[in-house]
C-alpha cells in the first residue's frame, strides 16, 4: 500500500467535498433568485488499475457538477403586468449587449429608460417577432427574425372610422314631408360622429324625411321613409337617398333590409359602411341612437401579455394592438445548457441546437403573464447536504492526517 497514495485520496476527498460546500454556498444565495436552477455536485470513483489482491493503493473521487435546468420552480403571481412565467417546458429568448442570442427562465422583465426594449433583472433584453404587419413565421431551429420587443417606439395611433350602425324608432305619427329631402327641407335630423385616417373626427348628418303616399307603391306609402347622409361641408355622401320601407309590422325585413344598408367614403377617411337596417316605424316618440367605430388619436402608455405569447401595446383610450409575439425556446438536453453570469444558458455540443416555438404548442409550456417563476432550491435540502458535507470533508482530513502520521512513523525508523 502506498501512503502517498493515501494522502492524495485525502485531499480528492476534500475537493471534492470543497466543490459540493461551493455549490451549496450558490444555491442558498441565489434561493430568491428568480428562475434560478440548482447546482449539484456528483461524485464517481476513480480507482487505479494495477492493484493486486495482495497491496491496494487508494484511488480519487471525481466531481462532476450538474445544474437542474429541466426541473420547474413555483409559480407566483406579481403586481407587474410584464412579468413572465413559464409553466412546464421552454425558454425566453434573450439577447446582451452585443446582440449574443442567450436562454433564460428569468421573466421578470421591466422597460428599459434609454431603449425603450423589456429587458429583465440581468439586463438582458427580451426577443420576439413584430407581428404589426402579419403573423409571425419563425425559423424553427433559430431565431433569425426576432427582434427586441418594445412597444414605446410605436407612435400614437388614430383608428379611421369603417362601419356603423342607426337604429331606434321612427315615429309612425310623423307629417309626410313636402317637396324633395335637403338639408333645408327634412322630416327629422340626427348626426353621428366618425373619425377620418388622422383619427380628426368627422360628424356626419343624418337628414330624414317621410316619404308622401304619391310617392312610392301603394302598398307601403304610409311605411316610407328616406334617408341621406351628408358631410360638414353640405356634400350629400349617399346618392341616392336610403329607402326605407317599413312593413306592416313597422320593422324592415327581407330586401327591404338589404336596401337600409349603403357604404360611402367619409371625407379624409375610408368606406363607411353605414346600417339602417335596425330602424323600426311604430307610433310614439322619435327614438334613434347611432353608432360608429374608430378612434381618435391616442399615445402608448404601457404593454400587456397575453397567454400565448401575443404582447399588446395599450393605449390611453384603453384600446390595445397586438405588436409582437414571444416564442419559447427548448433544446434536447437542457440540462447540459452552457450556464453564464445573470441566469442565462447558451448553448452548446451536449445541449443540441435552440428550437423555436410558442407557448402551448407541441411540448413548449405556456405562458403566465403577471407571474414569476421561483427558484428551484430547497434550502431545507442544501442545509442537509452542507452538514454532510462538512462531516465527509472532515473525514477525509482525518485520513490525511492519518496518512501524514503513518508517514512520519515510517520516516522515524531510520533515525
């Protein structure tokens, strides 16, 4: 048996010990850390080969450390709407400073002051793909075409008006109007207000009038009515006027509801298509009430999240636009992901190429907005195992000790 031999074991065991207390130290200091995964070390025996049955010299133990990427951590909910959790498997897409594609589970992202981009605790900033002009067609083994995801560059936005409805009674009791329906000569009025492509609103009037019996067919003189649409500026919009035959029943139906709907291009603005067809003649009061959609122009003023990924750019006017998509990334071993410093992954050889993918499709996890993900690290656990540790680390310094002891006896001999 070699005493030497037995010296060296002595101090393998206490490295190995030494990296075991080392990533016990990082993982109850990073308990709180946010998507944080644990680190393990795992030992295997390394024997030598030309022993006998006779004489045995002592081998090492070899650390191998391992992190637990694969493994989830709690889920909790927050007050930050851009916060991010992933329940089950995948990851955020992150990219630092010089643009260096990166993985994370942290998905405590904030806006970022001077670029405007969501980046999260470790400065690394949050990528995705601009969805303003179409769907997102990602490139399933990278991520070319994703880009920083901030939504303060997008400018204010003005919705023009395209659709519109009038509904509501016109009275039965009303005089037929004599001569030709203008704006000088009508039954009633009404306007509605729309907005043009500068989100400038536009107010519409609505100029009525009941048709006389001499008019129209017999069978509907008394039920008649026609309607015409003018601009502020007296330009009649609707050539020629809207029919609107009322039945018997004093509702439109059939073609006589087809023929309440008209389209016309407001001034400055798109086709409006206007619908009449919800008006209703019985006796009583006027009754009319409009609607028309658009908006006026209105700035950003914060970013929603959506389950799948979908992140909106919210407008004063509570309105929101769907401006980018997050996708999440897997590899086939994530447990063999490159770790580097602000709890992010690259990676490499053993972890196999990034996939790309959004939440809740395939095997990808989805989505939790106003959430975090909780490190994985029970500390109860990493307490146990530090108290192990310094009970085998003192062990093995008691078998140096031996070891030196043994070799001072032997030196001794000669003397």
């Amino acid at each position: 048996m070699s005493l030497i031999s037995v010296l060296r074991t002595g101090v393998s065991g206490m490295n190995a010990q030494s990296n075991r207390i080392s990533t016990v130290a990082e993982n109850v200091q990073n308990s709180s850390t946010t998507g944080y995964k644990r680190t393990s070390a795992e030992f295997s025996s390394l024997l030598i080969e030309n022993n006998t049955g006779t004489s045995y010299n002592s081998g090492a133990v070899e650390t191998t450390i391992r992190r637990a990427i694969n493994e989830g951590g709690s889920i909790s909910s927050t007050t930050s709407k851009t916060d991010l959790a992933i329940q089950g498997k995948g990851f955020f897409v992150v990219q630092d400073e010089n643009k260096a594609p990166l993985l994370t589970r942290a998905g405590n992202f904030v806006v970022d002051g001077p670029t405007g981009n969501l980046v999260n605790s470790g400065g690394f900033t949050l990528m995705g793909f601009n969805i303003l002009d179409g769907e997102a067609n990602p490139t399933l083994n990278g991520i070319q075409g994703m880009v920083p995801v901030n939504t303060s560059g997008l400018s204010m936005r003005a919705t023009p008006s395209t659709a519109g409805s009038i509904s509501g009674n016109l009275s039965a009791d009303t005089a037929d109007l004599a001569g030709a329906l203008s704006p000088t000569n009508y039954s009633k009025k009404s306007s509605i207000v729309t907005f043009d492509k500068l989100g400038k609103s536009v107010t519409l009037d609505v100029y009525l009038a009941k048709v006389p019996a001499s008019a129209t067919a017999p069978v509907v003189a008394a039920n008649t009515w026609s309607a015409s649409i003018f601009a502020p500026d007296g330009t009649q919009l609707t050539s020629p006027a809207v029919t609107l035959a009322f039945g018997a029943d004093g509702k439109l139906s059939g073609a006589a509801a087809t023929a309440a709907k008209t389209s016309f291009t407001i001034p400055g603005g798109e086709t409006f298509a206007l619908d009449l067809s919800g008006a209703t003649q019985f006796a009583g009061s006027y009754d009319l009430k409009g609607t028309a959609n658009g908006k006026a122009p209105s700035a950003v003023t914060g970013t929603e999240f959506s389950g799948d990924g979908t992140v909106y750019a919210t407008y004063a006017d509570g309105t929101r636009l769907a401006a980018f998509k997050v996708p999440l990334a897997d590899v086939k071993s994530p447990d063999n992901l490159e770790p580097r410093a602000g709890n992010v992954f690259r990676t490499n050889n053993e972890s196999g190429d990034i996939q790309i993918g959004f939440a809740s499709t395939g095997s990808l996890g989805s989505l939790k907005a106003g959430a975090l993900e909780a490190s994985n690290v029970d500390v109860s656990s990493e307490l146990t195992t530090m108290i192990e540790a310094q009970t085998v680390y003192t062990a093995n310094s008691k078998v140096f000790m031996t070891g030196n002891e043994l070799l001072d006896t032997l030196m001794n001999l000669k003397r």
